[in-house]
C-alpha cells in the first residue's frame, strides 16, 4: 500500500490542487498541461467533467515504455543523486500495479506516445501535431 507522498488522501490532494491550476489558467484563456500520472478512471473523470464545464477540450497523452526501460531510467535518475522526483523502484512497481487502464467508455481522446526511444523527447513532434 502507498505511503508519505503516494497514500490515496495526497495523491487526491494534488489532483485537486492540480484542477484548480489548471482551472485557472483555463478560465484566464490559456492552454493547460497537466503533467501526472492519470493512472486511475477516477482522476482522468474529475478532469474530464471539469473540461466539459469550462467548454474545452481535453487530451490524454498516454506515454508508455517497457517495464525493464522504466526500472533502469529510474534507477540511472536516483544513481545521479540529482532526481527531483522521489519516486523510487518500489513506487514504480507500486505503480504498475495500480495503473488501471484507459478504457474506449472513457470517452477520452486519446495521442500514444512510445517513450522507448533514446532522444530527450521521443514523438513530442508528433504529439503536437496531433494535439492540433
């Protein structure tokens, strides 16, 4: 079970404090990109229901690699001792088994992205083209 920055009431927490960020710079007349995971329905709905309110639209970028790439690029990241983010190993195991996947009922439109790749930023070109 997650604990510290990961247990349900803070990832909850910063989802909301996410919304309303974007909330903002919405009804201020700016595009907003919320970077998070969005691995449970329940988050991708509260952002979906707060697109439809303001009148906008709504992209899901779903960026995947191979479980072995995640676990090395992760592992390299906190080798470095210059990561940001805390995310460890046991969190990106953890999250792999709560991820819940973006289902067709969603409703969602959806742009794939293949983080495979060696560049910094693998398809971001492609990405927004198809953002249009």
């Amino acid at each position: 079970m997650a604990q510290g920055l990961y247990a349900r009431e803070m990832t909850r927490q910063v989802y909301a404090h996410l919304a309303s960020c974007a909330e903002g710079a919405l009804t201020g007349g700016y595009t907003a990109i919320v970077d998070a995971t969005f691995a449970r329905h329940e988050d991708r709905a509260h952002f979906k229901r707060l697109a439809s309110h303001l009148g906008v639209e709504l992209s899901l970028i779903n960026c995947h690699a191979p479980m072995d790439l995640l676990r090395a690029r992760v592992a390299q990241r906190h080798g470095a001792g210059r990561d940001a983010s805390e995310a460890d190993l046991a969190v990106l195991k953890w999250q792999a088994t709560q991820r819940e996947p973006v289902r067709e009922e969603e409703g969602l439109k959806t742009i794939e992205v293949d983080m495979s790749a060696s560049e910094p930023t693998p398809g971001l070109a492609d990405v927004v083209a198809r953002l249009g």
